[in-house]
C-alpha cells in the first residue's frame, strides 16, 4: 500500500518536490484521526499545515476571501459545494489522480450537488436526530422534533450552532422540507424557535457531545456521529430519529481555486479515499464513512451502532441539505435575530 502511494506522488507531483513541502488543509474540528496525517507525512515527505473551522458559513467565509496562496483541500457540506461550485470557488478533480474513488459509496455519488463528483468527493456522512440523557429523559418519550419544546426541558435543552440543521429541525415539525425557500415558512419556523429559546442551554456544533457529557442539557439537536463518540464515556446517551424525519448530510472534500498546490491536493484526497485510512477515520470521528471497503472492514460494534448507520426506514423518512439558492439570506437574516434575542 506505501509503495502504491509513493509510485502515485512519484507520478503527479511536480518533479522536484522535497520533504519540506506542504498540503494546507482546511476540516472541522475533530474530524481526521491524527495518525492519519502523520501516515500521509511519513509514507509521502509532504507536511501537513492543518487548520480548522466550526460552521459551513465560517469555511465559505475564509474561502472567499483568499484568492490567492489558501487551502489545498476542504471539507464543506453538500450544499455549500453546490453553493461554491456555482461561485467559482472550487478546482475541477482530475479522477485520473484519485485511482482510490473506486472504493466509494455510489449511492453518495453524482448528486444534483454536484453530477459526476467534478468537484468533490464525499467523505463522511450522517444525521441530525435528537439525542437524550437517558438518566433524565425517557426515551420512549421522545418521538418528535416538537418534544424539545416540551416545558419540562427548559434550560437544558441543546441546540447545534448550524443555521441549516436548526431550521431544517424547525421546519420540519411544521410539516414543512427541511430545505425551505417559501418566505412565509421560514418566519413560522422563525417565531417557533423563539418559543423555544427560553429553553436553549446551549448552541454548540464544535463539539455537541460535550453538554451532554457535562450535564449541563438532557436533550436537544446533535449529529449522530457525536452520540457514537459520547458513548464511550456515557452509553445513557442516546440517539432517537423522529417521525418528522432527521436531517441527513454529506460531508465532503473539495480543492478551493485558491490552492496552493493541486496535485498536493489530489495526493491527499486520494490517500483519504483509501480504505485503511478511511476505516482508521470513521473509527476516529464516528460518523458513517462513504468508503465501502472501508465499512466492511469495521467492527461489528461500530457497523450496527444505528446513529451512525440508521435503518432505511429511517433514511427514507429524513431528508439530505440542498442549496437553498438566495433564500440563504433569509435564513441567515432570521438566525442573526434569533442568536440575539
């Protein structure tokens, strides 16, 4: 596999490369196993410069401001590829330097986001879902995104500090699609979170677990991947899909135009596509891997742990982020309000 990796470096990057040479990559904090990248430096002389970010509006925000001398490879959501793609954000891929893409999902590629997977490659993906104490809430009780408005719970509940996942959560107790752009329904999920602002411990979306693990909330909106994690310190934490559906999401890696070395870039998405590595990640991180040959390598444990790989009944009641085109303006506009209220 070493040899595999150096003959690829060997053939796409710049004659004359040295060891001191670096990849500039730009993820969401906690989301890589750290032996990762030091594996990549060792089997390819290449140093890794490792910044991180806590919200797709944060990474479009850095990316569109560096036009020059920036990140080699990103992680944005589905969504915000869509959204950069149609910017001018983003390097087309050169496939023929990603040999490793024949170990991916195909059931995560060439979406509407993004036909052919021109622009990106899916990296990780998973849900939105309500996660509880179960110390201190009955799970049996909760079946709906309306339980978070539930009295009982204020001033512990948990909201992620996510524009997209709140909304989604909101708009989908109305009846209403998660990816809304009707003016009228997102001001009813607008004042409908303002209820349930007085409730609000906490957002957090750099590390949800952790209120949880801290009893400082006992339910509230979390990413499934994060319940997995929270399990190894507290197995009271758990994970319910309501009926209303969860949000579902696919994190991906991409190659900003402002990169500094594109072929740095292809050698780290395709290491990142290799099925040891993406097994030692989705062990890492938790969340579900887009990496086929990766998941049959995984402990049974983790392959059945259903917030990370939920049942089809519970995919199919969710629904995956889209681009909401403008109408992000109206999102932002009503987050901005509800933040300060």
């Amino acid at each position: 596999m070493k040899r595999t990796l150096v003959l690829f470096v060997m053939l796409f990057l710049p004659l004359g490369a040295q060891a001191s040479e670096e990849v500039y990559v730009f993820n969401w904090s906690q989301y890589i196993d750290p032996a990762v990248l030091e594996l990549f430096e060792k089997e390819t002389g290449i140093k890794v410069k490792y910044s991180t970010f806590e919200s797709n509006e944060a990474l479009f925000a850095k990316l569109k401001i560096l036009k020059k001398d920036g990140y080699d490879v990103a992680f944005p959501s589905t969504y915000f590829v869509e959204r950069m793609r149609r910017l001018g954000m983003l390097k087309p891929l050169d496939h023929n330097k990603l040999p490793n893409m024949k170990n991916l999902n195909p059931d995560l590629l060439n979406k509407p986001y993004d036909p052919d997977n021109a622009y990106s490659i899916p990296y990780m993906w998973g849900s939105s879902a309500i996660g509880v104490n179960a110390k201190a809430v009955d799970p049996a009780s909760i079946t709906s995104w309306n339980d978070l408005w539930n009295p009982a719970y204020k001033g512990k509940v948990l909201l992620m500090d996510d524009v997209r996942d709140v909304f989604a959560m909101s708009l989908r107790s109305l009846g209403y699609s998660g990816n809304d752009t009707n003016h009228e329904h997102l001001k009813e999920a607008y004042e409908k979170l303002l209820k349930l602002k007085p409730s609000v411990k906490v957002f957090n979306s750099d590390s949800p677990k952790q209120p949880f693990l801290n009893n400082e909330v006992v339910i509230g909106q979390i990413w499934g991947g994060e319940v997995y994690q929270a399990n190894e310190e507290n197995p009271n934490i758990m994970y319910i899909y309501p009926k209303e559906g969860a949000t579902f999401w696919v994190d991906n890696m991409v190659i900003p135009a402002s990169t500094r070395n594109i072929d740095y870039a292809h050698a780290f998405i395709d290491f990142m596509c290799r099925p040891d590595v993406a097994k030692m990640n989705c062990e890492y991180v938790g969340y579900a891997t887009a990496n086929v040959e990766a998941q049959k390598m995984l402990d049974e444990k983790t392959r059945n742990h259903k917030a990370v790989y939920p049942d089809k009944v519970d995919i199919d009641r969710g629904e995956f982020q889209a681009d909401v085109g403008e109408t992000i303006i109206i999102y932002e506009k009503y987050w901005e309000m509800l933040k300060t209220q």
